[in-house]
C-alpha cells in the first residue's frame, strides 16, 4: 500500500497542496454577518448624510459641471456604496475569516436591500427635522 | 416556474409602471406642471381657476367638470407664472424661456404689451423695450460681479434670468400716475417694477421705476420668489435660499422677517383675510399658515399627499388651493378642516415610485410565505432566526415603510442631488 506522506511529495507539489488546501477552505463568515455590518453601515451613513448635507451644502462649496449632483448627495451615496462594499469585507478579512472575492460576492447579495434602507434612513431624519 | 423568471417579470412590470406613469399618462392629464394656480373672480371666466402650465402652456379650467376652458400654447416652454389682468379679460404671462412678460387677450389671444428681461435694441422689438442691464446696472452703482451676472447670456444654472412671477399693480391703489408690473427675477437675486403705461419706444432701463437686491448680493436677496405687492404698499418676498420670507415697506425697509431654519425652499407667501401668511414651504412639503403678530407661531399646517408645492390660495370659498408643478397636480383643501377635498391631475413621481414599493413588498411577502412552508420540521424561532427568512422580512418591512415616508424620501432626494441636475441640465433657447 502506498502511503501519501508529505515526505513522498517534492516542495513543488507541497507548495500546490498548501495553496490548493486554502483554496478550497470554507469562508468562516456567513452571508449573514456581513448583512448585519451592512445594516449599521446603512444606518449609520444614512444619519450621516443628511446632517453632512444639511450643514457642510457641499454644493455650494465646489463649482463643477452638474456640481451639487457629483458634490452633494451623489458624492456621499458614492461615499456609501464604497463602504457598503468594502468595510464589511476588510473587517473580517483582517480577522482571517474571509478572502475578498468570496466577501465581495456576498456583499453584493443584499445590495438593494442596503441602498432602500440608506435613503429611508435619510428621508427619515430629513422628515423629523422639518 | 423558475425563480430567475418570476424576478424577470417583477422587473418588467416595475419598469412598465415607470413608462406608463412618465410618458403615457402626463399626455392624459389636464395639468402637466402647475406652477400657479388662482381663482378667476371677474371677467367672462369667473369662478374658474388660472392654471400656469410650467411645461406647457396658461390654461383657465373649471375646477367641477375637470375640464380646460381656454388655453393658449404660446409659449410652448417653460411659463413660470399668471395673473388675470383687471376686468378679467387679458391675462399676464410670466415666461421663463423666453426671459419676458407678454399680456394676452383672452378673446383673440393677441399680445397687448411685453416686456423683455434680455437686452435689446429699439430696431428689435416693438414694445418698450431696448433694455440695457449695463446702463442700467452702472446707474446703481453695480459692482463688477453684479454686472457679469446680467451680461451672462448663457448662466450654468437654469435659465438667464429665470423670471418666476409678474403682478399688475393699479397706480391709482398705491397714488401713482401710471400702472405697473411687478417681476421677480430670480437668478438677477432681483425684484424691479417696470412702468407698464410707459410709451412704447422708450428705452426701457429707464422704465424699471423700483428695484430690490442687487445681482450676486445674497445678503439682500438669494434666488428671491412670489414677491407680492400688497395694498398697504407693503411687499412680502420669499428669499428663498435664504429661507426666510421678509415683508419691506414703501421704503424698502423690512417690517418682518421669518426665517426658520427648517424651511427648505420657500416659494409663495399670500396675506390672509385675517392677517396671518399662507406660506409654501416646498421641499418641506407643506403650506403652513404663520401668524406674524404672534411672532411667528404656526397655526395651520396643510401637507397631506403634498409633494414639492409651488404656491397656495385661499380662496373666497374656504378652499386651499395648491399647485404642484413637478408631481402634475393640484391638491384643494378645505381651510377649516385641513381635509384633502379635491385632486386634480396625477402625482407623476410619487405614484409610480409608490407602486414600484408595493410591487417590491408584494413579490417579496409571497417569497418569504414560500421559503417559510419550505422549512417545515423547524420551529418558528429558528426559522425566523434564518438568514433568507429575516432578510426578507426586513426588506418588506423597508417597502412598507418607504411607502409610509415615500414623500419625504424623494423630497430628500430631490432637496440635495437632483434638483441640482434639473437646475444645471440644458435648457432650449
């Protein structure tokens, strides 16, 4: 019988297992964790624009073509969807428990979800500082 | 069936709502953008309502038949603002587009008098014109940033000088010789009143009898609207951008002011009966009614299915009359009550933005109640407790509470980004 033993194998084929081996490792983090992060991202940002909005008029501040869209709300939801994006993927990446692509890909599952509940956050503090 | 084609079909009825609602049914309506709306109370038209049209053109409807008694096309793009001339029978026009006031016979729909906001010469035009901002301007001492905002034919924001109301003021109410036309000149940040029994032929800087604000000078005026000559000779001024509504004497002098810092946009003040402003708060979707010598108290708020107002009337018969030019209606309220009692036209944003909510929450109720069955064998605190029970739930939950909020949701997107793109967006002319 042959015994597959790391000592029969060369250090090129030790190196393709190892990598192989992480290949195929199973992420850690659920699709449902990264929703969660998601969630107070959205929450968290929606509050964030309105006041940035409301106190900094960003569009008042810089004088390009279509300005108040690129420097104003467009600027901010840009700011938002980078982090929607990003941050969850970056948090737990740097924990070990997931690769980017993988986080990247459950990321993007909830996306609508996210960006429905950002401009409901918005339009809700928009609507209680009347 | 597939759960990829049931997605597919969800998308397509969502965007068939939008087509419907965006380019069929504005075709359908008898108000495309009401930027004013005023009840008729002489002439041939009484009892009627004056419509200014924004996208299309002065209507006079009857407001119990929904039908449109007289219009006119001319111009086709973009009027701002109407007033019904004394006696009822001519009509005054505001026109954006075309940067001039122009008075209409409602019989033969031919122009009795106009006015250009554009320089010109005497050989161009054959009313009182040959207007020069920078003759003008020079007179009152403009400094040079005034003067290049005049001198820009071609401004980035909207249109050259954005001309958004006109009111005919009788000499003989305020002891004058002649008549006149009061004009709000928004991006000028400038209120004039030019002399409307002015000779034709007369050059007609020397013909803007008064003026208020000075171009660039957003200390004074900022993006002013609805300014109203009252017959005390007192003016009310809605400085918009600076979200405050001002009342100035005969000597330019303000009596009193309202700002609020909640005001988004105020775009129309009328004096009540009883004393108290009818304001219209617009990216606040609502009118409020502020009772001055209380020292600003509220007394009346009127928001229900308001999206982005333009102006309010109280009329002879109780009614709140309310335009909404960019949701293509017009919302009558009853002024004791606050009740909704009449809409005319169709709210082309929110509707269609409040169907796509609903068909989003409908689709996704009915996939939660399926995966929910699926899980049979599982208690419900475990299935609630599963990523693809709660998320859906949650999504629901945003659809039903986007609904609640829809106005507040798009008033929001529109205060701080797409407002900024309709103002910067290419304009005909």
């Amino acid at each position: 019988m042959i015994s597959i033993e790391p000592e029969n194998f060369t250090q090129k084929e030790m190196d393709l297992k190892v990598r192989m081996e992480k290949k195929e490792k199973p992420d850690k983090i659920s699709e449902a964790k990264i929703y969660w992060v998601q969630i107070m991202i959205s929450v968290l940002l929606g509050i964030t624009t309105y006041y940035v909005l409301e106190h900094t008029r960003p569009s008042d501040v810089f004088d390009l073509p279509l300005g108040g869209f690129f420097t104003g709300l467009g600027l901010m939801a840009a700011i938002y969807v980078l982090s929607l994006l990003t941050l969850p993927i970056l948090i737990y990446h740097f924990k070990g428990k997931t690769r980017y692509y993988t986080g990247f890909r459950k990321a993007l599952k909830s996306l609508g979800t996210q960006i429905a509940l950002y401009f409901l956050v918005c339009g809700f503090v928009f609507m209680i500082n009347i | 069936m597939k759960k990829g084609y049931v997605k597919g079909i969800v998308f397509g009825i969502v965007l068939l709502n939008w087509v419907i609602c965006l380019l069929v049914v504005p075709n359908l309506l008898i108000v495309q953008g009401p930027a004013g709306v005023d009840k008729i109370y002489e002439g041939p038209y009484a009892g009627n309502y004056l419509v200014t049209d924004g996208y299309g053109s002065i209507k006079i409807i009857n407001f119990t038949s929904n039908q449109i008694v007289w219009q006119t096309d001319e111009p086709k793009f973009f009027v701002h603002d109407s007033r019904m001339m004394p006696g009822g029978n001519s009509v005054l026009v505001g026109d954006s587009a075309a940067d001039r006031v122009f008075e209409m016979s409602l019989t033969t729909k031919e122009i009795l008098w106009e006015w250009r906001a554009k320089n010109s010469t005497k050989e161009q035009d054959s009313y009182c014109n040959y207007l020069n901002w920078t003759k003008f301007g020079l007179q009152q001492g403009w400094n040079e940033t005034a003067l290049s905002i005049v001198e820009n034919l071609r401004p980035t924001s909207g249109f050259y000088s954005h001309l958004n109301m006109v009111q005919f003021l009788k000499g003989s109410n305020y002891n004058r010789s002649y008549d006149s036309v009061l004009i709000s000149l928004r991006n000028f940040d400038l209120i004039i009143e030019v002399n409307y029994t002015a000779k034709i032929g007369e050059a007609a800087y020397m013909n803007i009898t008064w003026h208020y604000g000075t171009p660039g000078n957003h200390s004074i005026l900022f993006h002013p609207h609805s300014p109203k000559r009252w017959l005390n000779g007192h003016m009310t001024i809605c400085d918009s951008e600076n979200a405050r509504v001002i009342e100035i004497d005969e000597q330019d002098q303000i009596v009193w002011e309202y700002r609020d810092k909640a005001l988004r946009w105020v775009r129309d003040c009328e004096l009540l009966p009883n004393g108290n402003y009818l304001i219209t708060d617009a990216d606040n979707n609502r009118i409020i009614e502020v009772n001055m010598s209380a020292g600003g108290q509220i007394v009346r708020i009127f928001s229900s299915l308001l999206f982005n107002p333009y102006s309010a009337e109280l009329t002879d018969d109780n009614k709140v009359v309310v335009s909404i030019d960019l949701g293509a209606s017009i919302v009558v309220f009853d002024y004791e009550t606050g009740a909704v009692i009449q809409i005319i036209g169709f709210n082309i944003i929110v509707v269609p933005a409040m169907i796509t909510f609903l068909i989003v929450a409908i689709y996704q109720t009915t996939d939660l109640i399926y995966s929910w069955k699926k899980m049979k064998g599982t208690s419900s605190k475990q299935r609630i407790l599963t990523h693809s029970i709660y998320s859906k739930l949650i999504l629901v939950i945003i659809s039903v509470l986007t609904i609640l909020i829809l106005n507040y949701v798009l008033i929001f997107l529109w205060h701080y980004g797409l407002w900024h793109l309709f103002e910067t967006m290419p304009r005909p002319g």
